[in-house]
C-alpha cells in the first residue's frame, strides 16, 4: 500500500526474483513483489488463462495492436494480425538493431518461454561467469535450482515412439547422420501429463500447440514451483500490474521506491511509493539494466558503477529452418515442447535445439533455434533527448551467430541433399537473426556489482537475474541464473541480514 514500508522489496518476479522472495522469507522476512505484468490466475470467458500460440488474442502481447511473431512468416505470407491492446503475457521489446522477446506476469519469463532446464557442461563454465567458482556451482547450486524447478527429461522409449516427437527423431537423424552428437534436453514440463495428452486422457497444451503466449497445463512455470513455496511461507505478497518507476536513497539507509500502477490498457492509474530498507532488482537483462541506467543517468542513484548498462549479449541466439524431402515428413502432431539439441559448441561455437513449427499441418521442414558463441557485447544508454534507455546492438552483429550455425546445418544440408527454408522470416529470408529469447547481461556480476550481486554504492540494493550473466551460458540461460540466484541469496541472508 502507498506510504508502506517494507524490510525488502523484490522488482520483478522471474527466476531471480523468485529465488530472491522464497529464500528471503524462509530466512524470516517479509518481502514485497512488484511484477508490472498480471497475475495469469484467472481464466477468462473461453474457461482458458492463456490463449493459443495458433490463436493469438489480446493476452498473448503486451501492448501492442498487432502480434508480432517471432516467426512470422509462412510460405513467404505473413502472419501477423490486428489485436486489442492488452497487458498481454509475451513481450516484444523493440531495440533499433534487435527485438527482445521477454515475459510478463508473475513468474516473468517462465511463462512463455519452451521450458528447457539446461545446464551448461562444466567445461564452459569459466567462459560464463568466469568470477563464480565451478565447484559451489556444480556441487550446490545448479542441482539446488534444478530441484527448485522441477528439472525432468523425456522419456526416452516414449520419445522413440510417440506421434509428437517424430519431428524431432527426423532431426536426430539427420544430426547423427552427419556426424554430429544428438543430446536430450532436460525441461521442467511434466512428461507424465503429456503421456496423458498423447494417450488422449487429458486436456491438451503442449500437443495443442500451447507455449508462445503461455501454458494452460502442463508446464511447471514459477507460479508451480518457487513462487508457490514463497507464498505458501505467509511472508510474501505480491503486486501484479505495478511497475517500478524509481528508487532513492531515503533517510536512515532505506530507500524510496516508486511504483506505478497500471490498468490492463497500459495506463498509469496511480503512483505510489514505498520505503524498503532493501531492494532487489529482479526485472530481467533489459528491465533491470533500463531501470539502473536511467536511475545513474538522471542522479537517482548517481553512484552507480560505470559499469552499468555494460556487457549485454543476445546468447547467440538464430532461428532458421531446412526442407526436408518429401519422404521425411516431421509429422502434422509436434509436441510444441523442445526436448532435444544438437551439440556443436566445442567444434563450431553452436548448441542448436530442435525446435518444434506446431502449424497441425505436415511442413516438411525442420526448425532450430540456435544458441551460438557470438562474441558481439552491446551497451544500454540514456538517451535525454527522448527520455529513453537504447541499445546500441546492430543487425550485423548476428553474423557470428549465422557462421556458428551454419558449422551446423550447411553440413546436414550437405549430406541429406536438402536447402535451407527461405519463407519463415520473409520472402527469401533464411535466418531469423532479427530477435532474441534469452538477454543477458547489462549489470554484469563482479563489474556492475561486486561478485554476489550487491551493488556497493548502494548498501541494500542488489541485482539478482539475468542482468548480472555476461551475455551468453552456451545453452538456454534460466537453470544459470536460477542457480546464480541461489547462490548470491545465500550470501547475502548469512551476511547483509
Ligand atoms: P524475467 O524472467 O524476464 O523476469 C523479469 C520480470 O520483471 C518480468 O515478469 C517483468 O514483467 C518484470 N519487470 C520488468 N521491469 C519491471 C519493472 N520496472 N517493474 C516491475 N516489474 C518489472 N530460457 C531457458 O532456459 N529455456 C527455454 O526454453 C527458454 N525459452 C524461452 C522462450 C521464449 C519465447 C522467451 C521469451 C524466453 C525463453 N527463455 C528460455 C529465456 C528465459 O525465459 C529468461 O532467460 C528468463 O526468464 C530470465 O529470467 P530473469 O529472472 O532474469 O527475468
């Protein structure tokens, strides 16, 4: 409530702010929520929560009066199409060289995102976070995170023979007959619900095409998971359609937040302030180096580190497609769930998923999204002029990101006599090197902060999510900054409390 004052207040409630809450309140103190997005608990007047991904209505954007897929092309159409303006779930934040794709709502990114759990081998580690030490990681808190999660794997004789996973055997395949090894990928969704949707026995999500714009069964997002064990400890409320505005220094080492609250068109129905004597920023790579960037810039928080706005990275993130002969079909049922990848990092700089194009109908294609080693780092500035935070990304930079993949998929090509496919992201386009899933970076651990995530200028304000990871993990980022919340949580309740 307006004029409260709260021992810690949490900015955003992804998997930083998530870990943050639950193990702050086990410690014993209470903890505020501020998520700008909704709550995602109550149905609406089709009896669903979230809308499909082949169905898009006003809850699948946030404020935007037209979807924007990232694939968003078929057969060279587009299929992009008039919606209501709506606090709506998926993100698709508009940079000048780049379009961030990020969730909103309670359980942040967790509610849109595929749901694969990775975690990076241990021979990459250093190259992630090179300050952290691999061995507290490995042996505490990657399993911590992983358990915190849900963390599970497809079974594997199930994979061999269910409809949904055709396209993706197609595309172990291909990888082996090239030479490449096949990995299964790890994913919080609950295997043993989508053997009830493929028997028939359950309402369908992943066999429905359910992901982009959320999961109505199935998927364990945050709201399952850690955001369940917080509430369940009674210390812990949560604000949904507020956002963060501001926060200063107030008097006796607290400091001043200010929150807007917003109605579900993206108006600002009333602004409010709270005093919490400790504030963590949980909104995301880019919501939190935004909010830290213009706060240094316009003498909120002047004592903010150079370093600020620093270090951002895509994670090498490129989408593209292969036709496939007409003897390979990948099957009109695809589970929309991701359960396996093409391991390429230590030869070619590429860990490529194979991604599902759950359309209903037999494409003939493969599709991947390629996590890549590209070197690329961008920087968040305040711009006066319009009163805005930029990123100084540029489309160029995704060309390491192609060369990576195509160590790849111009080897598959090769070997099964196959094209790449030119009508998924334009008119003979093949790449989709105009976006990201995975931001990273901005408030990079050890620079921006110091190496659990304090921001020292500061006593009481600390950066806890995906800003704090130096622009890649080499696999999909959330099981690293899970783990990397649960370890700077720990150090900071046994030290700063
Ligand atoms: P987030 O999860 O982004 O949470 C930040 C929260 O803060 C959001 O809810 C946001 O609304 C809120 N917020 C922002 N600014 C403010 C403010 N000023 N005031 C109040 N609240 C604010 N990763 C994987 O590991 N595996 C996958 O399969 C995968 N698939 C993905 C698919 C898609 C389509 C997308 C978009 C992402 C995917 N990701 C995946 C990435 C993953 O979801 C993110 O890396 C992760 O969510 C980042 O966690 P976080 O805690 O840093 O922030």
């Amino acid at each position: 409530a307006d004029g409260a004052h709260v021992p810690a207040l949490v900015i955003g409630t992804g998997y930083g702010g998530s870990v943050a809450a639950l193990r702050l309140a086990q410690a014993g103190v209470d903890v505020h929520m501020i998520e700008m997005g909704m709550a995602w608990d109550t149905p609406s007047s089709d009896g669903k929560i979230f809308c499909n991904t082949l169905q898009p209505d006003n809850r699948s954007y946030w404020l935007r009066t037209r979807t924007k897929a990232p694939l968003n092309y078929f057969l060279g159409f587009p299929i992009d199409r008039d919606i209501t303006r709506y606090t709506g779930v998926l993100d698709a934040e508009e940079f000048s060289g780049i379009t961030v794709y990020q969730g909103r709502g309670v359980g942040g990114g967790s509610l849109v995102n595929g749901g694969m759990a990775v975690t990076p081998k241990r021979e990459n580690f250093a190259a992630i976070l090179p300050s952290v030490n691999p061995a507290e990681m490995y042996d505490t808190y990657y399993p911590r995170a992983n358990s915190g999660l849900g963390v599970g794997t497809v079974d594997p004789a199930w994979f061999d023979s269910t409809d949904c996973y055709q396209y993706a055997r197609v595309g172990r395949k291909h990888a082996q007959r090239s030479g490449f090894p096949f990995t299964f990928v790890p994913d919080v969704y609950d295997w043993d619900y989508m053997k009830q949707e493929a028997a028939g026995t359950v309402t369908k999500s992943a066999l429905a095409g359910e992901i982009l714009y959320g999961n109505n069964y199935g998927k364990k997002s945050l709201q399952k998971t850690y955001l369940a064990r917080a509430a369940a400890t009674g210390r812990v409320t949560v604000s949904p359609l507020h956002r963060v505005a501001s926060v200063v220094p107030a008097s006796g080492g607290a400091y001043t937040v200010t929150i807007e609250q917003l109605n579900t068109s993206g108006d600002t129905t009333a602004t409010k302030t709270v005093t919490a004597d400790r504030v963590f920023f949980a909104a995301g790579s880019v919501g939190t180096s935004k909010l830290l960037v213009r706060l240094k810039a316009t003498g909120a928080l002047p004592n903010l580190n150079g370093e600020i706005g620093k270090g951002w990275g895509d994670n090498g993130n490129v989408m593209c497609g292969r036709a496939n002969h007409l003897w390979d079909p990948t099957g009109s049922l695809q589970s929309s769930i991701p359960c396996s990848g093409i391991d390429n990092w230590a030869a070619g700089g590429a860990f490529a998923e194979i991604a599902p194009l759950p359309t209903g109908i037999e494409t003939f294609a493969s599709f991947y999204l390629s996590i890549t080693k590209n070197p690329n780092r961008a920087q968040f500035t305040w711009n006066a002029a319009t009163g805005k935070v930029e990123l100084n990304w540029q489309t160029a930079w995704k060309q390491p990101a192609i060369d990576m993949a195509k160590t790849i998929f111009d080897k598959i090509n090769a070997k099964e006599g196959t094209i790449y496919r030119t009508d998924l992201f334009g008119l003979y386009k093949i790449w989709g090197d105009h976006l990201t899933y995975h931001p990273l970076g901005g408030a990079v651990l050890n620079k921006a902060t110091d190496n659990y995530g304090r921001l020292t200028a500061y006593p009481g304000l600390y950066v806890i999510d995906g800003a704090l990871i130096p622009g890649n993990t080499s696999v999909n980022p959330f099981v690293t900054i899970t783990a990397l919340a649960e370890r700077n949580i720990e150090k900071i309740i046994a030290t700063d409390l």
